[in-house]
C-alpha cells in the first residue's frame, strides 16, 4: 500500500518534472528555430495564437460580460445600494486576480486542449512524427515549441480581454440596474488595481498557457499507434490540464500573497 | 566502394532477426522484405528513428549507435526518403508541404525556393492544385510530391519504400522514369528501394539487388 503511494507520488514528481522542462526547452528550442528558419516555425505558432485566441474571442466576451453581470449582482445583493466604490473593489479581487485567468484557461482547455492532444495523437499514429524528423527537422521545434508559446500567448491575451470585458460589463449592469456613477465605480477600481494585481494576473495566464500547451502536446505525442488512442489522450489533457490549474492558481496565489 | 547504408548483426523489433546488408555508394539497389511493415522498420533503423535491440546501423559512414540527436539530425538532412503514401504532414497544404524543409532550413531565398518548388512539381508532373490538403489528393499525386520534395532536398541517399505500391501501370512507368533521371543528375547519388513485392522489383531500375542476410527479411 505504501510503496503504491509511494510510486505513485514518484510518477507524478517525475511526470511533473517533465512538463516543466518541456516548458523550459521551449525557450531555448524557439531561439534555435529562428537562428534557422523562422518561417515554417513562425506559422504554426500564428495558426495556434488564431485557433486558441482570436477564435474563441466571442466565447472569452460574452463570458466574461456574464461574469461581471452576476459578480456585481452578488455584490449590491449582500451590501445593497450606496456600495459602489466597494463594487468596483470586489470585482478587481475576484475577476482580475482568480476568475480571469481561470476561466479563460478552462475555456481554452476545453476549446484547443482538447483539438492540440488529438491533432498530435492523429500526427503520431500516422507516422507523421516520424516524416518530419525522418527531413531532421525535431517535432520538439517544429510542433511543440510553436503550440506551447502560441497557447501560451492566447491565453495571456484572452485573459486580458476577460478582465477588460467584465469589469467593464460590471459597471453596465451596476449603471442600468444600480445607478452606480462611473466615478464611483471607477474609483472602486483602480484604488485596488495595482501593478502587483496585474502581475498577479498576467503570470497565472502566462503559467496556464504554457502548461496546458504542454500537456496538451505531451498527452498527443504519448498514443500508441491505434486510433482508439486518440479520444483517449484528448480526455487525459484535459483532466491533466484542469487538474494542474487548480495547483498552478493555488502556487502563484500563495506566493504572491506572501 | 563505400557503403551508404550498413546493417551489421541488426536485431529489432522481433520483425528483424540478425540481419545484415550494405548499400553500394552510388547504386540503384532494391531490398526486398517480407511485409510493408519491414520496409518501415528499415527505414526508422536506417534514419536512426528507432534503435536496434543489437547490432549496429551505419549510415554514410557515422555510426547512429550513440550518436545525439543534432548529430542525427545532420545526418537525416542528407538523406531523403519517399514514404508509401508520400510521407505528407496531413495539416499542411500541397505547397507547405513541399517547401518544409527548404524553408525549415533557411536553404534558399524565398523566391528561388518559389522557384525550386515549382520546377520540382513541374518535373514530376504534378497536375492537382497547390493549397490542396494532401487528404484530397490521390495516391499518386501524394507520391509525386514526395518525390518532389525528395528532389527539392538533394541528398546523397534517396529510400524509396514501397514507391510503385498501389500506382497503375502508366504510374509506374512515369515514376520510374522520373526516378531513373534524378538518380543520373548527381554522381555518387544512392538510391535504394525497399518493396515487399517481388513484380515490383523487376519493374525497378536496380543495378544491384540487396542480400539481407537474416532470419525475418529476405534478399
């Protein structure tokens, strides 16, 4: 029993372990594949940041103006009208510091974790891997690297947007339904929203991002060489994925708390 | 003469037991295996994509047992290799994918790449579009512009694996007049066929017909 749990932990240290440094190498592998040839390299990346941020730009909106909707509702409901400076508070501390970034990286989970794992398992099984490197072009430069930094990227755009999009969403409805003054509001606001907030913020997108890419491209890359895999490996990143969320949101959070 | 490609004592994958051959430098040689699998393996050991249980693979003349990855890489550059179904990247379109690895590899200014590209396709006859997925394509069509890129690259080894599989006879005809005047263009250029169809070497332009000495693939 113990030296189940034991190894368990170890596989998960071990697998932990590998992500990280396939985020690392990403790095070092992009300035490589720019030294030699930028182009081919350059396009996988743009088509990643298109599928996984300006495609799913409407969903990121029309959530996150949900978001603000109902966070503001909560708001005026438990402290009733005359809050207003005391929304625009709240709505910084719970959009722009968890929920943003969150939800925008359990959309793109949902949206392209999802398209990257079975794209990648369809690539292995049918040899596909083995073309490009068989041409000495490393599938580690030419497809991990560009969809690690291109989610990596859409999701720390995205985020942005959502924080934009419900704060601002916020303050409509509180206007239309409170008469909240955008004074107030906005006071609210920016009297919480430092840079450290921002900071906060941009580096749970950016740490999303990259961690999803990554497991993502790793669950793909790891089917055996039979179609049935692929449903497989597509609903192992996304488990994968939200799990490391969760632990990645509760790390950056604790840090930047103390 | 130098061997291009030397299996020594290979064992893999249960499929190759103990099999050993080398490739004359300059040759047109064809290998004969017993499944389409086979010639797969061969080709993976030969490119050092995958490793032998035992025995050692030497490719024009490096050792791949223990050599790294950007070694291999080098290695791989000088080496072209047309796959049964062309060896495409299923999401790139026809013209992406033939100019990957000119383009990868920073060969060529983008307008002689544009315009190595287009002689290539022309050389081979392809007559489908360009932006076509290589899903749309027939087989033949997908061949040619395997062999086109292969052409693109030119490498001191081509593999052809499994080439005339699946082509009509007009096809076959064509691809191997168009393989016999790329093997002719360079001096000390390899080719090296690998079929598991006996009719299908007779057709091919071999000088020399590979012994595989082992217990799973025959020569």
């Amino acid at each position: 029993m113990v030296a189940a749990l034991a190894d368990k932990m170890i596989s998960l240290v071990v697998y932990l372990y590998d992500l990280v440094e396939m985020v690392l190498s990403a790095f070092p592998n992009s300035v490589s594949a720019i030294r030699q040839g930028a182009r081919p390299v350059l396009s996988v990346y743009l088509r990643q940041v298109y599928f996984t941020g300006l495609e799913a730009f409407k969903i990121i909106l029309v959530t996150a103006l949900l978001i603000g909707t109902v966070v503001i509702t909560q708001i005026i409901s438990i402290a009733g009208a005359g809050s207003e400076t005391l929304t625009g508070k709240v709505i910084v501390w719970i959009v722009v510091r968890e929920l943003a970034p969150l939800l925008t990286a359990i959309i793109v989970v949902a949206r392209s974790g999802t398209a990257i794992a079975a794209e990648l398992a369809q690539m292995k099984i049918a040899g596909e891997i083995d073309y490009l490197e068989s041409l000495g072009i490393p599938a580690a430069s030419y497809l991990i690297m560009p969809r690690i930094l291109g989610v990596a990227t859409a999701v720390l755009v995205l985020t942005i947007y959502f924080e934009i999009a419900a704060v601002l969403g916020g303050f409509l409805v509180a206007s239309l339904g409170w008469h909240v003054p955008l004074e107030q509001y906005a006071q609210g606001v920016f009297s919480v929203l430092t840079i450290s907030e921002l900071a906060v913020s941009l580096a749970k997108g950016t740490l999303f991002g990259l961690f999803i890419g990554a497991i993502c491209c790793r669950q793909g890359l790891k089917v055996g060489r039979s179609v049935t895999y692929i449903p497989q490996a597509a609903t192992r990143a996304v488990m994968q994925s939200l799990f490391l969320l969760f632990i990645i949101d509760g790390i950056v959070s604790l840090f930047f708390l103390l | 003469m130098e061997q291009t490609v030397k299996f020594d004592k290979v064992v893999a994958d249960e499929q190759l037991q103990e099999v050993s051959f080398g490739v004359p430098g300059g040759s047109m040689a064809a290998a004969l295996t017993e499944r389409q699998e086979e010639s797969y393996l061969l080709v993976r050991l030969m490119l050092g994509l995958a490793q032998p249980l035992s025995g050692s693979v030497t490719l024009l003349g490096e050792p791949l047992g223990g050599a790294s990855e950007k070694a291999l890489n080098a290695l791989r550059r000088q080496v072209a290799v047309v796959y049964p179904a062309g060896g495409l990247i299923s999401n790139l379109k026809v013209w992406e994918n033939l100019v990957l690895p000119l383009e990868y590899f920073s060969l060529y200014p983008p307008k002689e790449i544009e315009e190595r590209g287009m002689a290539a396709l022309e050389g081979v006859g392809y007559a489908a579009g360009l932006m076509e997925l290589p899903g749309h394509l027939s087989l033949y069509s997908r061949k040619q512009v395997g062999l086109a890129r292969a052409m693109l690259l030119n490498p001191r080894l081509v593999i052809y694996d499994e080439i005339l599989t699946g082509l009509s006879g007009d096809q076959r005809g064509s691809i191997i007049e168009i393989i016999r005047k790329f093997h002719r263009e360079t001096p000390g250029r390899t080719s090296l066929f690998l079929t598991s169809n006996e009719d299908a070497i007779r057709e091919m332009p071999v000088e020399a017909r590979i012994a595989m000495k082992g217990s799973s693939v025959h020569g």
